[in-house]
C-alpha cells in the first residue's frame, strides 16, 4: 500500500506539471488537432488536469484515429515513459511515417495498461463466489505517475472488472450493495471518501477515476451511497453535508439566471417556469476512449461535429451509453439529441439529493438550509408530476425540454420515481402494471422495448435497473412483482455462473445468457453484477446448480 506522503508528493508533482504546461503553452487542444473550428464560447474551461488528447495533440489523434490498438482506451489509460513535450518532440522529429512505425514509437514512449494476473477461485455456490471476487476487484489508494490519465485516489476502491481499471461514479452505489452485506463496510466508506475527496478537487464527481472523464459526471448516486453507511441516514447526510451541496451546485450551475425555455450546462428551464435538469459534458469533442468510433459516427451525421460529440458525451455521462432512448427517431445511432432530453432518472435522484440535503442540514439544525431543499425537492417533485408522468401510458417519460412533448419511448427508468419516493401510489401502481405487461421478460427487466445494436436496449437486463426495480416496488408494497423480478434475475444470473464461472456486466433477458452490443466486448468481473445479485440472493436463492442450455453465451472461464 502506498504511503500518504509518497501518494503527496506524487500529487504534487502533477500539479505543478500542470501549472507549466499552461505556462508553456506546450498542451495542444484536441479540437485543434482534429481540425475541428470552435467558438470561444464552445470551448470547455481549461483543465485543472490535462488529458491524453492535451498533452499528446496531434499524436494521440493519430493513434486514435489509426486504430492503432483495437480497443481506443488503451491508448488513454497508457503511461508516459517521460514528459509529454519530451515525447512531442521526439515525434516531430522521427515523424513515423506508416502504423507499424507509429506503433513502434509508441511502445517506445508508452507503457501501456497490463492486464492483471487471472486469480483461479476454486468452484463454489455463486454467494461464495461474489464473496471470493471482492479481494480480486480491491485497490489501494492511487498515487498515480506522473503525466498518467489516472486520477489520485487517497483510499482504497473497488473497480468493476475487465478493461475498466478505475474507480466509476454510479457503478460504485450497486457494487457497495454488496459490500455492505458481506462485511466490507470500510471498503464502501474508503469508495464514498474518495468521491468526497474528488468533489473537494474537482467541484464534481467524474464520470471515472481518470483526466479525460473530468469534463462529465455520471447519475448522482452519493447522497444513496452515503446512507448505506448507517441507518441513521440524517446523520450521515449532515456529515457529508458538504460533499452532497458540491455536487448539488454541480448539477444546477446557472439556474438562478436562466430564463424560461432555455437551458445551461446541465439545467433546463421550461416555459412555465418549472427547472429540470439534463445531462452535458463540458467539452464537444470526440470522447478519448473511443475517439475513432465518434469520428467515424459524426462524420455520418449530417450534423455540426459538435454537437454530435456533446450529445454522444452527455449518454455516456448518463450512464446508458448507448440507448435508442437518446435517438430522435428511436433507433438510429445518428440521430443521438442527449442533450435536448430531460431524463426522469436523473431528475428524480437530485429529487433525492434535495431532500438528503434537506435532512442533513435538519440534523445539524440549520433550518433556513433545510427549508431552501425542502423547497427545492417539492418544486422539482411537481415538475416531475407534471412534465415526465404521462397518464395515457401509465408511464414517466423523458422530456424534450425544447418542443414541451415527452418522448413516448417507454425505458426502464420509468421505475426510478418509485426508487427515490416521489411517486404516488396511483402512479406507482399503474407503473406496475406497465412493467409487467412491457418489460418484464423470462430473465428479468428489459431495458427498453426496442431492439438495436446498442447495449442499453431491448434484449439486454442490466443488474443496477434490475435493482431500482426491486427497490422501488418494495417501497409501494408492489412486493409480488419486485419477488418475479428479483427472482428472475437472480436465476439469469446462476444459469450463466453454472455454466461459464463467471459474473458478467450484462444479460440477455429474453433468452438468460450473457449480454451483447455495444462498443466492446461483454466484461466479467464485474462490480455492479456481484453487488446487486449478492443483495438479491437474500429474498431469491439461486435455482441453477448446473448449467442449462442457451446460458452459457458468455463463454468459457478465461
């Protein structure tokens, strides 16, 4: 484990890197590099901590854009071997001129991300196995090397699994649902320092724990994660208070000023007055991990790139990267419009947030504070009612903030109104019965009803919907439907474990095996699977001991 002054100094060293590359000037803009023009008033605030395309320039695009690794996050999880204007200028010198040269400079100048050592965990019931995983998803505090994408992390943290090394912003609550039930409570209060701590840096919650997700965030997840620590909530609230009203001036910066029918970074404001929020991302340039797959997609467009990438950058800080449910018409890639949306998942967690902030000042007895949250979660609450509840659907839905009109798409965040309580019982029920008639399929909850090849979408069960699902029926006596569910999933889950080992990040739910679609191949490790079915597998025990037919898609044990 590293020291606290080795993990100091370290953080010192790149703050004052940082504070010579602005001197310098060295730092060469991604959007400069791609050749893609930006008024002044588009670009992001420049970056207490540059990222791979800041430093790299014109390197990283080329790599990136010559796919030189076939996976585009190898690249930006890469360490420099030494300074970046060390190695700019070797480049501008050598010029490689084809791929194999360029690769050949690059495993010259890089270290690239290594896989860890695959831990064999003798065969055990699939309780025991997620019990056996924590230790093999467990790191020690990070003081990363200099010029590294990776962030400093001061406290432990549990990584989901697969080709994602850091810490992630939502994941981490589903992960720690676990953690808490098999003992590890210090290990979910190290997680909720280090995203403390990051609010103390960055004013924000990253999307993960690495400079290129600094200018995004992810669905405010904290204020849930800092009540799993206690069962006195209030008072867990009031002792990150703080951290909770960071993140709360994150998500609605710029709302005191806006007018009706406009919007600003993450806030809407809609013609009757009413503010609801969206997600954004401070910058409107390719994503880095996967820079070639937006250049190639904005490039079929037919629209501003930059608008394009903001919008594709805005799904991934939803953490539904990629759903129909962010397509214009539905279905097509290309007609991605994130950031015209206001989604009903994230404004009924800051619904949440409002009140966890509202309870945390009652606990430490600052009443003008708890009034002003108060107030702020009943305002949000009636938005809510008003604009994502549509009656003829029995359903919420998200808003395009811009035309007044919901979407029509029926998602599985229809259910989060129940997680967070700011649905009625009316409401609530008819959810249900929508639920059970639309969503509910053979393995759990489908994600939409829209089949695509995108990962958040019809036949593919994730393990954090599965989970709101449960919850948010429990807490309306729906208990007959969260049991199907819980039950359903719990059995997807062990058929694919009887079979193949492992735990994976998602599942086909319309035929019990593993998942599919998406940028990158399905991942097993992995956090939020083991969180959630561990939480699970106390109100439905697994009913596959061996392995069934058509649920082993996942493959083999690697």
């Amino acid at each position: 484990m590293l020291s606290q002054n080795a993990y100091n100094i370290n953080c010192m060293r790149r703050f004052v890197y940082t504070i010579l590359l602005l001197l310098t000037g060295v730092s060469t803009s991604l959007a400069a590099s791609a050749r893609v023009a930006q008024p002044a008033e588009s670009r992001a605030p420049p970056a207490a901590t540059p990222s791979p395309a800041d430093l790299f320039g014109e390197l990283f695009v080329r790599v990136q854009t010559l796919r030189l690794f076939p996976d585009g996050k190898t690249f930006a999880d890469a360490v420099p071997r030494r300074a970046p204007a060390a190695i700019m200028a070797a480049y501008r010198r050598e010029r490689p001129l084809d791929a194999a040269a360029l690769r050949r400079f690059v495993l010259r100048e890089f270290a690239l991300p290594k896989s860890r050592a695959t831990v064999t965990i003798p065969p055990l019931p699939v309780r025991e196995h997620i019990a056996a995983l924590w230790p093999q998803l467990t790191r020690p505090p990070l003081a990363p090397p200099p010029y590294a994408s990776a962030l400093a992390l001061p406290h432990g943290y549990v990584v989901p699994g697969g080709r994602f090394r850091e810490i992630y912003y939502w994941d981490s609550y589903f992960t720690m649902l676990g953690l808490v039930r098999d003992g590890h409570t210090a290990d979910a209060t190290a997680m909720v320092d280090n995203f403390a701590d990051m609010l103390r840096r960055y004013g924000h919650v990253p999307n993960g724990s690495r400079s290129y997700y600094l200018s995004r965030s992810q669905p405010p997840f904290l204020y849930l994660m800092v009540g799993l620590l206690s069962e006195d909530k209030p008072t867990a609230y009031a002792r990150y208070l703080d951290a909770l009203r960071t993140e709360h001036r994150f998500w609605m910066q710029g709302a005191a000023t806006l007018r009706p029918g406009s919007a600003t970074a993450h806030v809407v404001r809609l013609a009757d007055g009413a503010v609801l929020n969206r997600y954004w991302d401070a910058r409107d340039t390719p994503r880095e991990e996967s820079y070639a797959e937006d250049v190639a997609l904005a490039a079929r467009t037919g629209r501003s790139p930059r608008t394009v990438y903001r919008d594709i950058r805005a799904a991934a800080e939803s953490g539904w990267d990629f759903s129909s449910r962010w397509f214009a018409d539905g279905r097509t890639f290309a007609t991605i419009r994130t950031t015209a949306l206001a989604p009903v998942d994230l404004n009924s967690l800051l619904f949440g947030l409002e009140q966890a902030i509202a309870q945390g000042c009652a606990r430490r007895r600052d009443a003008v504070c708890a009034r002003d949250f108060d107030r702020q979660a009943k305002a949000r609450a009636a938005a809510i009612a008003t604009h994502l509840w549509d009656p003829a659907a029995s359903a919420y839905e998200d808003l395009d903030w811009r035309t007044g009109r919901r979407t029509g798409q029926l998602t599985a965040a229809t259910l989060m109104p129940l997680f967070v309580g700011t649905a009625s019982r009316d409401q609530a029920k008819a959810v249900a019965k929508t639920v059970s008639t639309r969503l509910l399929r053979r393995g759990g909850i489908a994600t939409t009803t829209v089949a695509t090849p995108q990962q958040w979408d019809e036949p593919n069960g994730w393990a954090p919907l599965q989970w709101i699902a449960v919850a948010g029926l429990d807490r309306y006596d729906e208990r007959a439907l969260a049991d199907t569910i819980a039950a359903r999933w719990v059995a997807t889950v062990s058929g694919v474990f009887a079979c193949t080992g492992r735990l994976v990040e998602k599942y086909d739910v319309d035929t019990g095996g593993a998942g599919g679609g998406g940028e990158y191949p399905v991942q097993d490790g992995f956090g939020w699977t083991n969180g959630v079915t561990r939480a699970l597998l106390d109100r439905a025990p697994p009913v596959a001991t061996r392995c069934i037919s058509g649920a082993d898609r996942a493959g083999p044990r690697s």
